[in-house]
C-alpha cells in the first residue's frame, strides 16, 4: 500500500510539474495572474507529494518490508532504526527521491516569498524542469518502490561503512547544498532573460547561495570526519573523485560569494559572477553524474548505473543554454567601471576568485583525466594523491596570503600611509612567529611557508577586528565589551566573515601540520609487547572476541602512555557482520590539540600476533574545530537585521569625522 502510493505520488508530482512549467510559460505571455496562482498551487502540490512518497519510502524502511528492492537492498532486521531511516540516502535511489523532494521544497519556498515579481515565473520554470528532470529519471528509469520478483525473509543489509554518525550528516548536507545552488543559478539566468544587469537578484539570493554554502561546508566537513574514523586510512581527504565533485561546486560557490560583493559595492564582475553561479551549479550536476555513473572507481560512490548517461546529458544541456542566453546578453553585463588600482580591495576578490578557479580547474582535470587518458590511449590512467596537492598546495598558499591582505586593503585605491598603518603588525606578528618557529625546529620550509602565512592572515584579520573596536571606542566612548560587541552585531555581514575566514584558517594550520609532519608505522606484535613511537609507549596485552547482537568483533587490548602518563587502553577493532562478506575497519584514536595517536587493527594471527598500524597526525583536532567555527560564522552573517546589510549603523553620520582624522572608511560598523 505504502510503496504503492509512493509511486503514484512521484507519478502526480511530474504531472504537477510539467503542468507549473506550461502555467508559466503562458503566464508570461499573458499576465493572466489566475495562471500563475494555478502554477504557484501546482508548486505547492509538487512540494507535498515529494514529501508523501519520501515518508512512504522512510516508512518501509523502517518496517524493514524486504518487498520493496530498495529496501531488500539497503537494510535489515538487525539494523538499528535510525540507521534504516538514513537508508533513504544510502542508494541511487533513495537519494535521488531526496535531491527531487528537498528541490521541491526549495521550489515551494521560492514562490512563496515571490521577492522579485517580474523574475519568479521564469525561476519557477527553470527551477520545475530540474525537477521534472529528476521526477522523469524516478517515474521511469530508477522507481525507489519497485518491488521484489521473489520473496525475502531478510536484507542485505546496510554498508557497514554507511553505519556511522558521519554519514546520518555528510549525505544530507551536501544535497542540501547541491540543491540549494539552484536558487541563484535560476535567479541569475531569469535577470539575463528579463535584460535586467542590476544586482537585486544577488541581494535576494544571497541567503539562499549563503545556506547552500553553508551545507556544503558541512557536507565536506564531515564527509572528511568519515573517512578519518570509517575508512581506516589514517587520512581525510584522498582526492576521490567524489570528493572532488563536492568540492570544486564548493571552491566556486566561494568565489561567487567573494566575487557579488563587488558588484554590489561597485558595480562590476557582472559576467564573472554569472560565468561564477553558472559553473556552480553545472558542477553540481556533474557531481551527482560522478556518482551514478560508475565511470571512476570510488568509495563513495553507488557503482555503475546507466543513469549516468541520462545525467551527463542533463547537465551538458544546462551548461550550454545557460551560457547561451549568458551570451546572448553580453552587452547588457558590460560595466562601464574599470579597476582603478591593482592595489585596492576589488582587485584582491578578482585575484582570490582566480585563485579559487583555478584550483577547481586543476581538481577538475585530475578527476577527468583518467578518462581523457582511457579515450585517447585506451589505457585508464589515475592521477594519485601527490598531483592534486603539487597542484593546490602552492594555490592554496597564495589565497591564504590573500586572506590576510583583503581584510586591511581599501577599496578603490590604497595609500602607501595606508598600507604601513594596516600591514606593520601582522607582518611583525608573523615574522616573530616564523623566527621562533624555525627556532624550535621547524626547518621544513613550506611547512615554515605556510605555518608563517597563515599566520599572518590570523593576524591581520584580527587586527582589523582590534583597529574597529578602538575606532567605535574613540567615536562613541563605549567601554570595550560594548563597543566589541555592538561592533560585531551591527556589521555581522562583514565580521560573521572574518569569523568563517578564522574557521578556515584553522583547517589549513591543521592540514599543513598533519601533512608535514606525521608519522606512520607498520608493525607485528606479539601478546606483552611494547614498542615506541615518538612520546607514545604502546603495549600489546591481548586480543580478545566479543559478540555484539548478531555481529562479532575482533578487538586488541592496547595500553598507551606518554611521556610517563598514562592515556589508557585503546581498542582497535574489526567487526564482522552477518550481512556483509568484508569486515569494517574501526580504529582507536587518543586526539589533543597537538597531535591524534591514530591505531589500526590490520589483522592477526591464531596464536594472537597482530598487526598494527600506527600513526602520529599533528593538528587534526584543528580541522574539525576550525569547521565548527566556520558553521558558527556563516550563521552569525546570515542572521536577518540591519547588521547583515552591507556597512554599518553609523557609517555615514562619522563618515567625515573618520576622513578628518585619515582613517579609512572600513572600519566604520
């Protein structure tokens, strides 16, 4: 009954939606408002019917009805509950009636606020044929309620590496991010539809590509902290090629962040910013080809579908309608401003948003090279791990650098008086820190290198944060905890970014560290044995079996001190399930803020020899905390009020007051 009423939901919303787009389009020709009211229920209709055959689909898996393929496929009656929800993602199609069902919804919202009147028929009709898209793919090609050919009694069961805290989380973010990027993409490409080359539609979607931003930030964060505790590695990131397809939409949704303030300030980029949301959104889609085309070998990915053709497809259709009609009205986005000086703000975001382009580029062309490869020598040829970072390392150094200079840097122009007041501390700060460093023994130099930048891009955004509280005090005469704070809620735009900017920061002190100097070790030890490993003395006592429901473990009894402490035991393990030929990797990990003591289980012998994997990865905790801090400054920006506009309360009542005493416009707020 369930299943088949999640059919005929699915069937209903691609009625619904092909019937919005015809609304719309007739709409638009004659301003008939009754045709878009009927549209707009039509939405609204699509919207509730997702939801139906979404609950319908969570339903039977939580009853574990092996009826239903998708079911069969991705559960099983010893599967915790919470665990058969989150089945909704874990295959092809689960995940493909979530993409159509959080778009829908999307969709929903956007008609409702209607904020741009002339623009939302034709958003509406560009974002319902995304969704007619992925409705058609589940009504005829992938039903995620087709049913069994022959009974089952039991499932195969979910994939032990799917059985993770990460994975409730890392899925659904990313869709969410992924999806929500179709907001301003179906926004920009209705303002060159309309002739429209003003900025509104950036000032209406920035919430919108904000939260998409946010949820792919979180998406890749904690598919990291997956791979960190699931796979069994001892890294984060592999460069995997379905890592990849989240992280290049990520780079250029940054830039595109970056880049709309210029236009709101200055009136310029306005082909940047549409080339910049267009590529965003087909690197979406491209991303969500990756993963059901099977065509690259991943992890992550669902295997071979001949889906992929039909998403390939799809998104080459986007990319060249998109850029047609960009085309089409390229003398409408032509500025009449240019840059005044190379030194100045608006020319640190365009050399940032090279940078961050050209890292999705070189990302982009290590994933697809295998199959350039495959096509011209017939031989699949992978690009490994040392490729990407050659390539980004370098990248990533300069945006760092970038980082710390945009902060303190003037629009229009920069003064020579300027450029002292506002770089002489940071430079200092970084410049004592790289001396006491190398000091201590810190002789890697682009270890040193990137240490000392980043370095100086904490500095100098905490710095300008420290030169806007003593300019507030001087003005208002507030003591400091007032004027810190009305500072930093009256202009959360602008410091809710330098809050994301110092969350970033941390990541990249975390991952120069567990990249520069970790250590790795592979060992065979016998039951009593002890061995070292830098500070960290580490006893073998035992290995012993347990049995957990209708799973069995394998687990090693390790005792472990540093530098006379003792941290404790630590248990390494594997678990076999009933359901699966391969057991899961479960490693014990001992984290600080200095450094994770990372143990791997690899296997063992009968008479109770182990062996062991044992890694030393300076700064990790930096990475997971340093992306917390930046979930927390997104939403710190985000949150509605005069404090999330563009400048601050009282700029112009002390805007001559500043220019009296040459202090630069930045720092009213």
């Amino acid at each position: 009954m369930a299943a088949d009423l999640g059919y005929i939901a699915i069937l209903l919303s691609l009625v619904l939606a092909f019937y919005a787009i015809f609304c719309f389009i007739l709409y638009l020709k004659t301003k008939n408002y009754r045709l878009f009211d009927s549209a707009k229920g039509s939405v609204y209709a699509t919207a509730f019917l997702t939801t139906v055959a979404t609950l319908c689909l969570e339903w039977l898996l939580y009853l574990g009805d092996f009826s239903i393929k998708y079911v069969y496929q991705y559960t099983s009656t010893d599967l915790p509950w919470f665990y058969r929800l989150t089945a909704l993602w874990a295959g092809n199609d689960g995940s493909l009636l979530l993409w159509a069902w959080l778009l829908a919804l999307y969709a929903s919202l956007v008609v409702k606020q209607n904020k741009i009147k002339e623009m939302t028929p034709i958003v509406m009709i560009i974002l319902m044929i995304n969704s007619l898209f992925f409705l058609f793919i589940m009504a005829f090609l992938t039903n995620p309620f087709e049913k069994m050919t022959m009974f089952a009694v039991e499932g195969r069961g979910l994939n032990p590496m799917l059985q993770s805290p990460g994975m409730i989380i890392h899925p659904v973010t990313t869709y969410l991010g992924y999806v929500g990027f179709a907001i301003p993409f179906a926004f920009a490409i209705a303002a060159l539809v309309i002739n429209r080359s003003d900025d509104e539609w950036i000032k209406v979607t920035r919430g919108w590509t904000i939260i998409a931003w946010m949820f792919l930030s979180i998406g890749n964060l904690y598919g990291a902290l997956w791979a960190y505790e699931e796979l069994g590695w001892g890294g984060y990131w592999a460069w995997d090629p379905v890592e990849n397809a989240s992280f290049m939409p990520w780079l250029t949704g940054s830039a595109f962040l970056h880049s709309v303030m210029v236009q709101e300030r200055k009136n310029m980029l306005k082909i940047w910013n549409i080339v910049l949301i267009i590529i965003t959104y087909v690197l979406t889609l491209f991303g969500t080809y990756l993963v059901r085309s099977g065509i690259l070998q991943s992890v992550h990915a669902f295997g071979s579908s001949s889906l992929g053709k039909f998403f390939l497809a799809f998104t080459v259709v986007v990319l060249i309608c998109s850029l047609g009609i960009m085309f089409s009205r390229i003398k409408l986005l032509k500025g009449d401003k240019e840059f005044e000086s190379f030194i100045s703000k608006e020319s640190s975001f365009l050399l940032n948003n090279l940078i961050l382009v050209g890292m999705t580029f070189a990302t982009f062309w290590g994933t697809i090279f295998p199959l350039i490869s495959e096509a011209v020598t017939g031989n699949k040829i992978t690009v490994s791990i040392p490729f990407f970072n050659t390539v980004n390392a370098p990248l990533g150094l300069v945006m760092v650098l970038l980082m710390g200079i945009c902060p303190l840097i003037a629009w229009r122009k920069s003064s020579t008086k300027n450029l002292l007041a506002n770089f002489t501390v940071p430079f200092l700060a970084s410049l004592i820190f790289a001396s006491i460093a190398y000091i201590l023994g810190l002789r890697k130099i682009y270890v040193l290198m990137g240490f000392t930048l980043t370095v100086f891009a904490i500095a100098a955004t905490l710095w300008d944060v420290v030169k806007g509280i003593l300019i507030r005090r001087k003005i208002t005469g507030e003591s400091i905890f007032i004027a810190t704070f009305r500072l930093l809620v009256r202009n959360r735009r602008r410091y809710g970014g330098y809050v994301i900017h110092l969350g970033i920061l941390m990541m990249i002190l975390g991952i120069i560290g567990s990249q520069g100097y970790d250590i790795a070790r592979q060992v065979t030890m016998e039951v009593g044995e002890t061995i070292t490993i830098k500070d960290y003395i580490i006893t073998y006592e035992d290995l012993k079996q347990k049995r957990s429901g209708t799973n069995m473990i394998i687990f090693a009894q390790l005792n472990v001190t540093n530098n006379g402490q003792s941290l404790g035991e630590m248990t390494p393990h594997k678990i076999f399930y009933k359901t699966q030929k391969q057991p899961s990797t479960e490693v014990a990990i001992y984290s600080t803020w200095i450094e994770d003591l990372y143990i791997i289980l690899a296997g063992w012998e009968m008479d109770g020899t182990a062996n062991f994997k044992i890694l030393v990865n300076p700064l990790v905790k930096w990475i997971w905390t340093g992306g917390y801090i930046l979930i927390i400054g997104t939403i710190f920006a985000l949150w509605p009020g005069r404090g999330s506009l563009i400048g601050g309360k009282y700029t112009r009542r002390v805007l001559g007051h500043l220019n009296s005493r040459g202090v630069e416009q930045n720092y009213a707020g």
